[in-house]
C-alpha cells in the first residue's frame, strides 16, 4: 500500500516498513498528543501512507519518536512522519533562521558566535578535537556538546582521544526536521571521516548520535558504519561496576531523570542502564508521571512541527514543570540536547529543580567538582543565536539548504 515516490533518491519503502504495517493505529492512539483511538489512528495512517497531508498528526506531533515504540509491529510509523515533512520540505524548504540552526550550515550559525563566548580552556579543547590524529578507539561527541564542552573535560575520560568537528555531524538535526537529503549526506561523510581516522571501537557521547548512527540512519538510507558503536552510558556503567571510577561520596540526592526520545526509542535496557549508573553513585530515583518509553520531549524536537520555537517554548517549560511534580531535588538528563534546552526553560520557570548532566553528577560522587558554566552560558547562547540569525530575519519565505 506504500506510495512508491520516490524525492532526491530517498524513497518512502525504504524508510517506512508498510510490509509490516497491519494500520491498527494503536501508535498513533497512544501518543500524548495526537489524542485520538485506535480506528481514528488507523485512518490517519492510511492517509499518511496514500500521501495526504494530514493536520490531525502533522501539526500535533512533538517528534519523540514514542510511537515507534508503541507500534507492536516494528514498522516505524515516526519514519512515515518524517516522510512526509521531508515532502513539505521539497516544496517548500524551511524558514531561513533554521538553517543558522544546523551545525553543518555554513560558517555563520549559532555554534560560530557561540565560540567567543567559551572559556579559552573551551575552545582550545574543541580545536584539540577537531584535529586529532585519530585512534582504535575514540569518543565521539555530538554537535549540541560545542555548546558546553566544559562537560566532557573530566578525568572521567582521561586517556581517551576524542573527536568532535561541526563538520561531520551524525545528521540526526537534518533527519529530524525532515531534510533527508542533507542527513544522509552528513551519515555519508562522517562514515568516510571515521574511516579515514582508522576507529574500530567509537565510544558514542550523545544519546541522539547513538540512535542516528545505529537506528536511523542504517534503517532508513542502508549506511553501516564499519566501527563497533558504544554509548557512553553502558561505558560508564562498566567502568563502575568494574572500580576504575572510584567513588568517594555517595550523593544521597534524589532525582528526576528526562529521558530523552533517543533514549526511548534505544529501549528498556539502555533507560535502565541510566537508572543503574544513578544508583551506583547514590542516587534516588523519582520517576515522573511520563517516563521510560512513555517520555515527553524536552520540547526542542516540536521545533519541526511547525518550524516555530514559540511551539519549543511551550513544550519546554510544560515538561520542566513536571519535573518539579516529583518532588526530587535535582533533575537529570544523558541528553545534551535535553540538558541545555531545559536549562534554557528555566529561564522563564526558576522555580524547577535544577537540570544536571549525569556526567556532572558522576564527577560530584568521584570527588570531581563539575565546572556548570551553564547558567551564564544559556544566555550566551541567545545572544549568540539572535547574532546569528540577525540578518534572515529579514528574509521571507523558506529557502532550501544548499549541499
């Protein structure tokens, strides 16, 4: 029943797997915010699938990748979203202020400006990164880390070579705004870049890179990348279990922890692994009302719905406020992107339990204290964001990325 169209090489079967697709709805009748039953989310399936534009999903969903997870079938119904984003893309493109909001965009975009607002430790580090020799084994960071490297500047990875360059995203901000063509042309340069540094074993930093690399993007474009993938979550895990992060101080705090979608869609096993890690470090568990695969966003991938950040403002804020609901005392996130877009919500709620890293918290039980340059540094990024995209603010209508 797939429509076989076929946009820049990327074709809808490829992606979506309506073999498997029975069009019970039951993904769509779960979600949080589509709010509909199983017959109407059957519909509105068939409807995606025919081609339709459908307002009922497209203008609701806050792509969090949850209904993957739901869909009992394994047919990837969050690819059949995407989809068709990647269709009103082609048509259209997107607001010119996103593109400065891509990492891969050009010289001038948020991360560029961000820079002279970095420690000169900071950005030294991000040099060091970006030009390293390459190795057997590296840690890969993800583009949002060039928002706040100081995280990663730990003893926690002492000895390991590290790599990170705006140049070679994973292409997980392209595939989730739609732009198919760009993300796989991010997967196939970065798969070329690795190879070229001879890593064998690539310890994945961010959450969203570890799902693109060995979900999104061999599922939906066929690329493999020849290196054995590691979130850095089950690393840390066996390092503790195995005592070479020695823990001098159990934390006795309790947290509430934002999954993040990547998270979600990675499975049960990786979500436990998170709480485990708390655990070891003495950490106290308070599960918000929506969790596990059940999460919500932080609100930064609602951005693509609608191309608005008014729609990301909301989100946010709405989901930091839940953290508060649990009555923990900190909340934490292995999501950079979720860390720094939550910390930028309380902005406008500082009554929430501060947002940490769970590196940081990890460093506090090692007897390291975490640099958090991240209350002055969320300014820095709206000032950075508003020098960046000062002058497309100027310019209607959408425009397509140039590759």
């Amino acid at each position: 029943m797939a429509n076989s169209n076929k946009k820049g090489g990327i074709r809808l079967e490829d992606m979506f797997a309506s073999e498997k697709c029975d069009y019970c709805g039951e993904c769509l009748a779960k979600c949080d915010w589509i709010k509909c039953n199983a017959e109407e989310g059957s519909d509105f399936i068939v409807r995606l699938v025919k081609g339709e534009h459908v307002p009922e999903v497209m203008n609701v969903c806050t792509n969090c990748m949850n209904c993957d997870s739901y869909c009992p079938q394994g047919a990837r119904p969050y690819n059949l979203i995407i989809y068709r984003w990647y269709e009103r893309y082609q048509r259209e493109g997107i607001p010119p202020v996103f593109k400065r909001a891509l990492p891969f965009h050009g010289e001038v975009n948020v991360w560029s400006k961000l820079e002279k607002w970095l420690s000169r430790r900071e950005r030294k580090n991000l040099h060091r990164w970006k030009n390293t020799s390459g190795a057997e084994e590296m840690l890969f960071l993800g583009c949002n880390q060039h928002y706040d490297p100081y995280i990663v500047d730990s003893r926690l990875f002492a000895g390991i070579p590290v790599f990170s360059d705006r140049s070679y995203c994973c292409g997980e901000p392209a595939f989730r705004l739609g732009l198919l063509d760009e993300a796989r042309r991010c997967a196939i340069n970065l798969q070329e870049k690795l190879k070229g540094l001879g890593v064998k074993r690539l310890l994945v930093f961010c959450p969203a890179c570890y799902n693109t690399l060995t979900n999104l993007i061999p599922n939906s474009f066929g690329i493999n990348y020849e290196v054995e993938l590691v979130p850095i979550v089950s690393w840390l895990k066996e390092r503790l279990e195995g005592g070479s992060i020695p823990i001098k101080k159990s934390l006795n705090v309790s947290v509430s922890i934002q999954d993040s979608c990547h998270g979600s869609s990675l499975g049960k096993e990786y979500l436990q692994e998170t709480r485990d890690v708390l655990t070891m470090i003495g950490a106290s568990v308070k599960e918000m009302e929506h969790s596990w695969e059940n999460m919500r966003c932080c609100g930064l991938g609602y951005a693509a719905t609608r191309y608005s950040l008014v729609d990301v403002v909301f989100k946010g804020v709405k989901r930091l406020r839940e953290t508060g609901q649990t009555g923990s005392e900190l909340t934490t996130t292995y999501c950079n992107g979720c860390y720094f877009t939550m910390n930028m919500m309380r902005m406008l709620s500082p009554g929430s339990p501060p947002v940490y890293h769970f590196v940081e918290l990890i460093q506090m039980a090692m007897g390291e204290k975490p640099v958090r340059k991240i209350n002055s540094r969320r300014y820095a990024i709206v000032l950075a964001a508003l020098e960046a995209v000062k002058f497309e603010l100027l310019k209607p209508g959408k425009k397509k990325i140039e590759v």
